[in-house]
C-alpha cells in the first residue's frame, strides 16, 4: 500500500468512528421495525428491494418516500456486512438503471429476532444498549475514568444501580433479560460443543442461575446431572419449572448450595476482587475434596490486539464502566483462586469470546 493509499485508508477508520452513533443507529432502526426478519423470510431469503421491504412495513409508517429513504439505510447496513447486496432490473418500469437487492448475510443472520428460539439472535442487545437510560449512562462514560470516586456511572446518574433500576422498568428488565438469554443461548450452544467438562458431574449448583436457562440447555446434553439452579429468592419465585432442575433461593455471600461442581457463569465481571474472594470462599466451603469451581467470562489477553474478537472483548470490558464491573485475565482469575484457597487453575478452552477456567479445590 503506498503512502496515499495508507492515508486515505487512515483517514476513512478515522471518520469511521466519528460516525459509530449514526451506525448504531440504522441498525436499531432496522432492529425495531424487523428489517433483518422480512428480508430472511421474503421470496424464501432471495434479494429483495427497498421497495418490497417497504410494503412490509407497518401502515401507520408508510408514506410515497418510504423505500427511497428505506434503501439509503439498507445500502448502509451492506456495507457493514450486515446485509448482501445484488442488482436487478428496476421494479419501477425504469430500463435505465437497476435496482438495488438486498439478502441477509452471515452477520445478518444474528439479527433475524426469529431466529431466537432456535440459534438465538442478538438483536435484543444492540436494542438494550441503545435504551435511554443506558444511553445517559454512555453521555457520562468519562465520570467512570476521570473521577476516583465513581467506579458505577449508571448509579451516579441515574442514584441506583443498573439492577436496582430494572426492578423499577418492567420494559428495561424484559429487554435485559431477552437480551441476556439469546446471548447465552449463542454461547452456551459453543460451549456444549467444545467444553467437556460437564461429564462426569453428579451434582452441578449454577450460582446466579437466573431462569436456569443455562442448566436446562446442559441437561439437554448430560441428562444425568443433578442440577441446582440457585439466584435470588425473588429471581427463584419468578422461575419457571424444569425436570432435573432443583430451585434454591439465598445469598452467594452466605452460603451456597453443596454440589461436586459449581457454575459461576457472568458473575465474577459484576463483582471486586475482595467480593470474589468470598464467593469463591463459599464456593469452597460447598464443594467435597477434588471439586471444582467453572468459570465461564470473557477472559482478556495479556497483549493486545487487532482482531473482531480482541475488539468485542475489550468493547465489552469498556462496557462494564457503566456498572462498576471489568473483565479479567487468566492470571487475575489464578490469583483470586489462590487467595479462596483452591488448589490450581486450568483454562479449559475458549468458546467465542468467553474463556471457561477451571479451579480445583
């Protein structure tokens, strides 16, 4: 690449990230309005036009400039991979020009919302990012580095915690929940696939369970596992039941419930060093002699670099400024065991972005 070809590559990331919000967006409008789901289920996934998406739409949205406007963004979305691109003749009667076609990519394919039931689909977390009361967390993102004294922006701006704030908005908690269980529905799909680790457990306790959608996908696998699913009191009164599932309701900080392996699956990130240390400690306490604790959380790299996956691992330690969370290396994960008392580590394997790390008692 020459010195003006490097620069003007420069030059268009360097105007790429200025323009991130109005990517972000484009993509949450064709995320409200079920883009992603027409284009997957028109003409049996064929392309289609602007003009067929458009007749789609609601009633109350339509209007004479409707797919002309629509098209400006579906060209936006093809260029980000979100969407294929092909050309046609035009549906207008125009034999001068050609239309543009529009098909669901790969990358597309995550945000088909229909999708949720059977691959899962992560349209609900780019919507949950954007909701407004996240949103006034993100316009105060530099409270969290500049000022000592705030680790948590959200509480700061809004004077409760991010979850505290969920029991209060019936929408913002069914959007986080959606949100949250497509994304473990993706994950846990790889690592059923990949982590071996399940096999030969008797008795499995999955520490802030929540609906216990996780266990009920690994007892799908390992039937034989006798699986506890322990959150909340409140959490656990709202749980639907499952075969092979028992519910148990208390505090992590207290006590934990006796299994020969227990599950912290995306709770280490919520919590200090000295809170996991006595998670961890009660972890201990629950387990007989050569059990184990398994750890499932994005595990960040000692080096740093450019690939999508390093760029979603360190978009998301970014993200848990808004809460007072971080993500953690293999190494701080070695020492916070050491310090609860557990005998070694293993990281066991990767799947997707997250690590799964083993600690033995």
């Amino acid at each position: 690449m020459g010195f003006d070809e490097e620069y003007d590559a420069s030059f268009f990331s360097a105007m790429l990230g200025c323009f991130t919000q109005i990517h972000s967006a484009a993509l949450n409008f064709a995320i409200e309005y079920k883009i992603f789901d027409i284009i997957a289920k028109e003409n049996g996934g064929q392309h289609v036009s602007a003009i067929e998406v458009a007749s789609q739409l609601p009633n109350s949205v339509q209007h004479s400039d409707l797919a002309f406007r629509l098209d400006r963004v579906l060209r936006l979305l093809a260029t980000h991979s979100y969407l294929t691109c092909s050309y046609g003749a035009n549906s207008g009667g125009d034999t001068t020009q050609r239309e543009r076609l529009y098909g669901i990519s790969p990358v597309g394919k995550f945000f088909v919302s229909a999708n949720e039931k059977t691959s899962g689909s992560v349209a609900f977390i780019s919507s949950f990012l954007s909701y407004p009361a996240l949103v006034d967390a993100w316009l105060n993102f530099k409270i969290s580095i500049i000022d000592k004294d705030t680790s948590d922006v959200f509480n700061k701006v809004h004077g409760m915690p991010l979850f505290q704030y969920g029991e209060k908005d019936p929408r913002w908690s069914k959007l986080f929940n959606k949100a949250m269980e497509n994304l473990s529905f993706i994950v846990m799909k790889k690592i059923l696939e990949t982590y071996k680790g399940f096999e030969g457990i008797s008795t499995l306790v999955d520490v802030g369970g929540g609906t216990a959608q996780t266990l009920t996908m690994i007892l799908s696998k390992y039937p034989s596992i006798k699986a506890i699913n322990f959150d909340r009191p409140h959490v656990i009164q709202n749980a639907l039941p499952h075969p092979g599932i028992e519910y148990v309701g208390g505090d992590m900080f207290a006590s934990i419930p006796k299994g020969d392996a227990i599950m912290l699956k995306n709770v280490c990130l919520n919590w200090s060093d000295e809170n996991i240390i006595k998670i961890l400690r009660k972890c201990y306490e629950a387990l007989p002699k050569h059990g184990k604790v398994i750890v499932l959380e994005v595990i960040m790299t000692e080096e740093v670099d450019e690939s999508e996956e390093a760029k979603l691992i360190a978009t998301i330690d970014n993200t848990m400024f808004v809460h007072g969370g971080i993500e953690r290396t293999e190494k701080e994960y070695e020492f916070l065991s050491k310090q609860a008392g557990f005998s070694s580590t293993k990281l066991a394997c990767h799947a997707l972005h997250q690590g799964i790390i083993e600690f033995y008692k």
